[in-house]
C-alpha cells in the first residue's frame, strides 16, 4: 500500500465529480433547515490546539509509471493528514438496540460492545465532536434533537414525471410493484420501537439530527469540516441516507468511514465473506471518500494531543 503526502489540490477530484453527477438525483439538497439556535458543540471549546493525525486509505485507480493499465495492478494508497480536532465530527448512524435480522444484530452487538465503547470514551476524552443521527423519526423524539420547537420542513412538491401513479406503483402500474409480504406488519411494529443503543446514548448535549440539512446546520456553526462516520448499515443507511456519506460528500465536506463500526445487510450468498459490507466500504474508497479503523482514529488523538 502506497503512502501519498497530500498535497493543495484534491488528488481524488474526478471520483467526486463522478459521485456528484450520479447520486444528484436521488440525493437532492433542500433549502436552509428550520432548527434552532444551538449551543457549540461538546468538544469544540476542548482544544483548540488539538491535533488529528491520521492515514485515511482509498483506492487508487491510477498505476505507476511504466505499469500495465489493468485493474489487476490498481491497490490502496494512503493519504497522511492532519487535522485540526475541532474541524472534525463523529457522525453515528442508525446505531439502534437492535435489529429484525438476527445475525446481522448480532454483527453489530459486537461492534458496538468491542469497537464503540473504547471508540466514544476515547473521542469524548480528546475532545472530538460527536453527532448522533439515529433516522428521522427516532431523532425527533430524542430531548438532544436541534429541530425540536420548529416547523417542519416541508419537501418541494414531486414533479410530474414519472407519473405519480408510477411512482406509487398504483393504478395500471400495480403489476409493476413488488408483492406484500406476510409479515410486514410484525417488522413495523418492531421498527416502531427501535431506540439509541443503551452504549451509545447521547452524552451532555451532543446534538441529534434527523436530516441531512441539521447536520449541515451543525457542521457549518461549529467549523466542521471531515466527517467521520459509524454506524448502520454499511450498504443502506451510511450511503444513502440525506446525512450520509455520499450526500455530505455532495455537500463538499470529507467524507471518512471507520471500516470496522459498521457492518451491512447481506444476503445468503454474500454472508460468508460479508461482501455486501466490504463491497460498500470499497464503493466509498474507490469514489472519493476515505476510510480508517476506530484503532487508526484513537492513536490519531492520542498522536496529536500528546
């Protein structure tokens, strides 16, 4: 694996106009938030002073000089950065008590118990900023919720095409949308009562967001510039959320995963190796986000705060 210094401009420009010109559509940006005035974050007034020193790793498309253009010769490559503590976050996605699908529950207890625990103490203690974006519904219900007391937003109107009819799967499109399943109403009633993981409470007042806009909110009061996300499901709620790592990259912020708190939803045929879960994680470093390890991250606030 190669190391690269990084240098003033972006090295991965291209990948993130690629990202930018095909996620457009399904990853539209609202208009400005309605969320009220919010005290700084936890953490930012730690230490101004304090340092981030990290290897974020990508996929480097690119061969050396004098090799063969084949992706057989394309690898890794790492990026030696260091960031001012206060400019970054700790996104949290979708870190739930619990999940429908037992093996991938049990996936993420693990996580959560081996990985987040020494993750958040040690982040807490540095002074990194956290925020928590548990999905719409439960964030409004958490007292740490920046928009609790304001309007709703509400989203521009749909446009007239693909029809409406289309889009619901209604009507003479009926035939189109995929059949009920018998036990849809026993997975409602347990999302209904998902809540924060017990491990992974909010602390203080470290904010909770429901919307790609309250996290951008937050982001541009306190000066925060990389995100650096955990959580659920790699190949869902991490990518596509409106807070999620391709929308904010979208956003223009730097976009970092740590590859081992985070784990997808696979299926029969890609339990066995978790390729849902890698594959993800290699659609990220391969079109201009970065990853790191909760290991890599806490010896970069120790390394840059001792």
């Amino acid at each position: 694996m190669k190391v690269i210094q990084s240098s003033s401009g972006h090295p991965e420009i291209s990948r993130r106009r690629f990202v930018s010109l095909s996620a457009g559509a399904a990853l539209a940006l609202a208009g400005d938030p309605g969320v009220q005035a919010q005290p700084a974050l936890a953490g930012s007034d730690h230490n101004n002073d304090a340092l981030l020193h990290v290897q974020p790793r990508y996929y480097r498309w690119h061969v050396d000089p004098g090799v063969e253009w084949l992706e057989a010769n394309t690898d890794y490559a790492q990026l030696d950065w260091t960031i001012p503590v206060h400019q970054a976050a700790l996104v949290l996605v979708d870190v739930w008590d619990r999940h429908y699908l037992k093996d991938a529950e049990a996936r993420a207890e693990a996580i959560i118990n081996e990985k987040f625990v020494p993750l958040l103490a040690g982040a807490r203690s540095a002074g990194l900023p956290i925020i928590h974006a548990p999905s719409p519904p439960h964030a409004m219900r958490h007292p740490n919720w920046i928009g609790a007391g304001t309007k709703p937003q509400r989203s521009a109107p749909p446009d007239d095409w693909p029809p409406a009819e289309f889009r619901g799967k209604s009507g003479r499109y009926s035939v189109y949308a995929r059949p009920a399943e018998a036990r849809e109403a026993e997975l409602s009633e347990l999302r209904s009562h998902l809540q924060i993981h017990p491990r992974v409470l909010p602390a203080g007042d470290e904010p909770v967001v429901a919307t790609g806009d309250e996290l951008h909110h937050v982001c541009s009061r306190n000066g925060i510039l990389f995100l650096i996300y955990a959580g659920f499901n790699t190949n869902a709620c991490i990518l596509m959320r409106d807070y999620g790592t391709l929308a904010m990259t979208q956003r223009g912020y730097e976009v970092l995963l740590l590859r081992d708190c985070t784990t997808g939803m696979e299926s029969r045929q890609s339990l066995p190796t978790l390729s849902q879960t890698n594959g993800a994680i290699l659609l990220l470093e391969m079109f201009g986000q970065y990853s790191l390890t909760s290991d890599e991250l806490l010896a970069g606030l120790k390394a840059g705060n001792g």
